[in-house]
C-alpha cells in the first residue's frame, strides 16, 4: 500500500501573523508548525504503516523552508518526502493550491490520499476535496476514524452530533480532523535519519496537467481585499454603579441582546 499525505507548513500564531503588502502572508517572516488537522493525518498513515507495511510519503507546497516540516514528517516514521517550490506558485488561493498538489500527485503512486480537513492560515477546508476532483478519485471528509478493508477504506465521517459510516475502493482521498488521534512524537533516531535524508524537490516544469493559467497569485480566483493581524475593538461602555444596580444593569444588558 502506498499512502501519500498533504502536510503544510503553517504560521504558529501565537508568534504573531505578518502580511505582504498585497494581503498575502508573509511566511518567510513567521515562525511556522505542521497544520495540526495534517499531523492528525499524517499519524493515520503512520498507524497504517505499522499496521500494513504501508509505504508513506509527505508532499508539501511551499518556501524552500517548508522543506523543515517534511523532515518533521519523516522524523515521525513518514519514509519519503516531496517539496513543490516555485516562484510562480506563490500567492496561490485553494484553487491554484490544489491544481499544485494534483499536478505534483499525478507523478505519484498511491492507494490512499490523506490531507488535514483545513489549514489554520485560511481555515476554507477546500484543498483536499479539489484535489480529489482534479484527479477525479473519491472523497470522504472530516474522518475521525478509519480503517481498511481489502483495497477499500471504511471511514467514520463527523457529521454534527452523530457520524456516517462510508466505504470507498481506493485510490481515495480521506481530510482528517485534529481530532483523529493523538500524533506520536518524533524519536531520536528518526531526528537523525530526517537529517540525512534526500528530499525530493519539483518545480513548475515538474508538475503535469496544469496550465499556467490555474497556478499561484495570477491563477487565483480569489483576492484578498484587506487583510488585518489583530481585529482592533472599541474602548467599550464603562459605567460605575452601586452592586444592586450593576446586576441590573448586565442583566438589561444581556436581555437586548437576547443572551438571556
């Protein structure tokens, strides 16, 4: 079985969140992580590698830096990994992202396509499903379980308070939620093996069955507008009232806005 998961290297928020003028992040300014809805899915591999024998590569798009979350994956137990960088990739929305990905794919084998339900950067939830268009294989999203059976995948689809129990034959593309399971952590020797270890690089000209017209901030059809790091809030009411009157005062409060 041959598994193939979409990581992202992703800004850590906590750090701050820096803008191109354009509206675009500046990554190459940020502090990053693995998109913790892909890790989930990279794990889902993992197990399936330890289960199976499953051979797993981690495909990512991004900076030349992102080539540090693939040696992240692989310090984890992922056995190969794959960079798409590209001048003329950047600035790509969820369309272009996904043309990239599929592009790239279309030069691999695979059995089983794992992608985190969404990003924590855009938050769309839209790459995995395209990607499974463009290459025109099933999809089943927002999996918090799965399992294998014969050359199909069983998988429990989260669905409001209750789930769905659906059967696809692979190939097939699952989007796994955080929720998932518990990612393992890297080991020391996996750290030193990651180090050493050739990470295969793609360009442009190694993606097959795009046209320029659907890559980076050119084949985008959505356009930031205005961008912001921090939501700037009002100065609020402030009022000074004796304990019987405040409570009052909330619960009126609380009423129009219908809370209460």
């Amino acid at each position: 079985m041959k598994v193939v998961v979409c990581i992202k290297q992703v800004p850590d928020t906590k750090g701050g969140v820096k803008f191109n003028p354009d509206g675009t992040l500046d990554r190459a300014a940020m502090m990053t992580i693995m998109n913790p809805d892909d890790k989930a899915g990279l794990e889902a591999a993992l197990r399936l590698k330890d289960q199976y024998g499953a051979e797993v590569t981690v495909l990512t798009m991004g900076l030349p830096k992102a080539e540090d979350v693939l040696r992240e994956a692989m310090a984890m137990g992922a056995d190969k990994g794959v960079l798409v960088t590209d001048r003329v990739l950047g600035g790509a929305d969820t369309w272009a992202t996904s043309q990239t990905l599929a592009g790239a794919l279309r030069n691999m084998e695979y059995d089983l396509i794992i992608t985190g339900r969404q990003a924590i950067d855009g938050d769309t939830a839209q790459v995995g499903p395209q990607i499974s268009e463009h290459l025109n294989i099933p999809v089943i999203s927002y999996a918090q379980n799965l399992k294998i059976e014969g050359d199909s995948v069983i998988v429990e689809r989260q669905y409001d308070d209750r789930y769905h129990v659906l059967k696809a034959k692979m190939p097939c593309l699952i989007t796994a939620l955080a929720e998932l399971n518990e990612p393992r952590y890297m080991t020391p020797g996996g750290i030193f093996d990651a180090c050493k270890a050739e990470i295969t690089v793609w360009g442009r000209a190694d993606l097959k069955d795009v046209e320029d017209s659907n890559l980076g901030l050119k084949g985008s059809p959505t356009q930031i507008a205005k961008a912001s790091d921090k939501v700037r809030k009002g100065a609020g009411e402030k009022v000074t009232l004796d304990p019987a009157e405040a409570v009052d005062y909330i619960v009126d409060k609380l009423k129009v806005k219908h809370v209460i």
